[in-house]
C-alpha cells in the first residue's frame, strides 16, 4: 500500500487549517486563563470584603463577651450572627452563607478553631485578623479561593470549559469547510499552468492559459503565453529554416549532378568551360555553407568580439574603397557623406564583415548607372549611418521581410545574383550586438535605404 501524497491543494489546504486550529487553541487557553485569573479574582476579592465585615463584627461581639465561649463550637450563633449582615437564609450548616464561595473558619489568637469546617485550618488559607483595643484576640480564615467548594460554582466553571471547547471545534469545522474552497480558489490558476506547462512540453506550442487577476499568477500567465508564443514562432522559423536550407541546397546540387552526368554520360564534353561551370557551382555552395556557419555564430553569440575604441568613419572609408573598383566595373557611383573622426567602442572585424555585407548587398541589386550613398552623423550619443542606393526599390511589405533569413524580394533583386539571403540577417545580429539597431526603409532616390544605428563611446567605455 502506497502513502498518500497530497497534492499542493491539499498542502495548502493543511498548512492554512493547521495555523487555524493553532491560533484557535492559543486563544481558547488565552481566554481560559483570562477568564479564571477574572473569576478568582472576582471571588478573592468579595471574600476579602466578607472576611473584614465579619472581622469587624465578631470584634464587637467578643468586646461584649470578653472571651470566646459564647462562640465555640456555635455554628448555630455564627449564622444567626451573619444573617445580619447577609439576609439569605442557608439550609445546610455545611455550606458557607449567601456572597462566599469558599469554606472559612474561625480561630482564637493561637489558631484553635473556633467554628469552621471539620477539615483543618489551611496554612495557606486567607487570614484576617481581629482586634480589640489593638490587640489580636483572634483569627477569620478562608480557604484558598482556587479550592471552589460550591456546587454552583464547580458546575460553573466546567460548563464554561465545555463551551469553550464546543466553540474551538466547532470554529475548526467552519475553518475547515472555509479553507478548502479558498485553497482550491487560489490553486486554480496554478493548476491551469501546470496543464498548460504539461501540453508545452509535448510540443503543443498553441497552448494558453487565461490569465486571472493582476497579482503574481496573473503575470505569471502572461509570461507563460508569452513563452508559447515564442516557442510557436520559433518552431515556425526552424521548420521554414530547414525548407529554405533544402531549397538553397538543391539547386546548386541539382545544377552540378546535372552537369557530371551530362559530362559522364557524354553528353557534354570535358572542357574547361564546364570546369568553369561547375567551380561556380561549387563556389555557390561554398558561399552559402560560410554564410550559415557565420548566422549560426552570431546567433548563438560565439563570434569573438573584441571590442576597443576605433575610428568608425575610417574604418568605413576602408571599406567603402575596397568596392570601390567593383562598383565602378558595374556602372555603379559610390558616394560618402560622412563626418571627419567618430569614436566607437567595438569590433573592427565585425564591423568591417557589417559594412562588406550592406555594400555587397547594394552592388548585387542595383542596377546599373545608380549609385549608393552612404551618410553619417552623430546626434547625442549615437552614431546614425544610412547605406541608400537607387532603383530598384521594394514593397512596403517587403521591407519588413529583408532581415529574414533566405528572404530574397522579387524582381531584379532574386538569386540570379548569387546572394544566399543570409547577409542582412548576419548584418542585424552584429548590429546588435554592438547595442545598436538595424532597420530598412525606402530610399529617395528610389532603391533601399538600410539605416544602422550604433551607440558612441561612454567614458566608462573610454576608461575600461
């Protein structure tokens, strides 16, 4: 037989009735000790008063007397004496009069009783002395007010014991019945995250959960919808990462197996313009493997970064001279309108990779007799670069699509130029992670404008 392992609604359905019927207990034996110190008290105190009365009176009486023989072994005389002063009439000589709610006794100087109880005299009994002509000529003695003799009183104070406990159980089942209604009230929503988190992870990535409330567990839910979501559109992203790699893949592959066969077949003779042919091919591959190995890098932020002060419009002169004799072979006017030195603190390789990606990009797909201005400046503490090219242009559409891997626009600008789609989407994860942005807009003359924004060095930057 397994033990009974209760679940987090019934853990916090104990945790919150145990500190019930703890705090329930702690006060009913507060109350309790209230209630007996008062009643006690109560009772210590009417006795005090009822032992100085008597003391007072039988002071007279042994005045008149001038000894005790009138009083010995006289109950009779003693509650004949108290009805004075007690008008209750009493139907047994064994209990006390009307007003006492213990037993008393009294004595002569040295303590031999006078009248009293058969019991002995209690040592630790409350003692009041009596006087005459200042001198004390005997005792009145009552029983420690803890020893209740009355039946009334002892049939009191267990009725009120009863009670007492008949309240605490009866607060523990109402604790009870409130408890686990309110357990189950709170646990709901954890109980739909944790459905929720179970169809997650058997790849339900459509999953969600209505938040409830904006506490912790209504945040909580929003995370959790946020999590699936993003897991949806990754899942979405991979599956159309793994076509787009099958569709870059086939063509070269289909291209150069083609090729061989037609060359092995005899088909085509072997020459070194089919050599030719199939070094393109192959180079085609070659250029597409490089460009996913260094997506994959940047994604997983394993590109060494070694950042350090640098002069960002020098190191992008260098670079734009580099395209310079290209740009020019294809009928293309390269233009710089930059500022004199821009301090930076970042990668010179990576962002020399940056600025070979976006003049590349633009010598590929624009067409001939245009040109590409690059632009600078510095506004605050960020350093603003347009690279804005000519015809052909694209969609509104398009222009959000341009940073998504393998996305090549329609037109002039397709694979016919040999881009593989992944440079824009290296050039944006090495943007940011030199803390900047990377956004395409329209450009006015006509073509693409890719604006790349990078923040200027700090003085920390500067110290470190």
């Amino acid at each position: 037989m397994k033990w009974w392992r209760p679940g987090i609604t019934g853990k916090l359905f104990m945790a919150i009735l145990a500190t019930c019927i703890s705090v329930l207990i702690l006060m009913h034996i507060a109350v309790r000790i209230s209630f007996e110190r008062g009643f006690i008290g109560y009772i210590k105190s009417g006795n005090e008063q009822r032992l100085a009365l008597l003391s007072d009176t039988l002071s007279e009486q042994y005045a008149q007397h001038g000894n005790w023989q009138f009083l010995r072994h006289n109950n009779r005389y003693m509650f004949q004496l108290l009805r004075a002063f007690d008008r209750e009439p009493q139907t047994s000589t064994a209990m006390p009069p009307h007003g006492w709610r213990t037993q008393f006794w009294v004595a002569d100087q040295h303590f031999n009783k006078l009248v009293g109880p058969p019991s002995s005299i209690p040592r630790d009994g409350t003692r009041k002395a009596i006087t005459v002509a200042g001198a004390t000529v005997g005792w009145v003695i009552a029983s420690p007010v803890e020893r209740l003799t009355r039946s009334t009183d002892i049939h009191f104070d267990k009725q009120q014991r009863r009670s007492s406990w008949i309240i605490v159980i009866l607060a523990i089942l109402l604790a009870a019945g409130a408890t686990f209604p309110l357990a189950r009230g709170l646990l709901r929503p954890v109980k739909r995250l944790v459905e929720g988190t179970h169809r997650l992870a058997a790849g339900d990535f459509s999953t969600r959960v209505t938040p409830v409330g904006r506490d912790e567990l209504g945040r909580l839910a929003q995370d959790f919808n946020q999590l699936a979501s993003t897991l949806e559109k990754n899942q979405r992203m991979r599956r159309a990462f793994m076509a787009d790699i099958s569709h870059e893949l086939r063509t070269p592959l289909a291209v150069l197996r083609g090729e061989l066969e037609a060359i092995q077949d005899g088909v085509r003779r072997f020459t070194p313009e089919s050599v030719t042919s199939l070094q393109m091919e192959v180079a085609t591959l070659t250029k597409l493997v490089d460009d996913l190995h260094q997506l994959s890098l940047s994604d997983e932020g394993a590109l060494a970064y070694q950042k350090k002060t640098l002069d960002i419009v020098a190191l992008l002169e260098v670079a734009a001279g580099a395209f310079k004799a290209r740009f020019h072979a294809r009928g293309l006017a390269l233009r710089l309108t930059l500022p004199q030195h821009i301090s930076l603190f970042g990668d010179a390789d990576r962002l020399m990779q940056l600025f070979n990606n976006l003049l590349e990009n633009s010598l590929r797909y624009t067409d001939a007799g245009g040109e590409l201005h690059i632009s600078g400046e510095a506004r605050g503490h960020r350093l603003y670069l347009r690279f804005a090219d000519t015809a052909p242009g694209v969609s509104d559409e398009q222009l959000t699509q341009l940073f998504e891997r393998f996305y090549r626009a329609e037109g002039s600008r397709s694979r016919a130029s040999g881009g593989s789609g992944l440079g824009l989407a290296i050039c944006q994860n090495i943007v940011q992670a030199h803390g900047g942005t990377l956004q395409a807009t329209h450009s006015p003359a006509g073509g693409v404008s890719i604006n790349v924004t990078l923040p200027l060095e700090t003085e920390l930057q500067r110290m470190l």
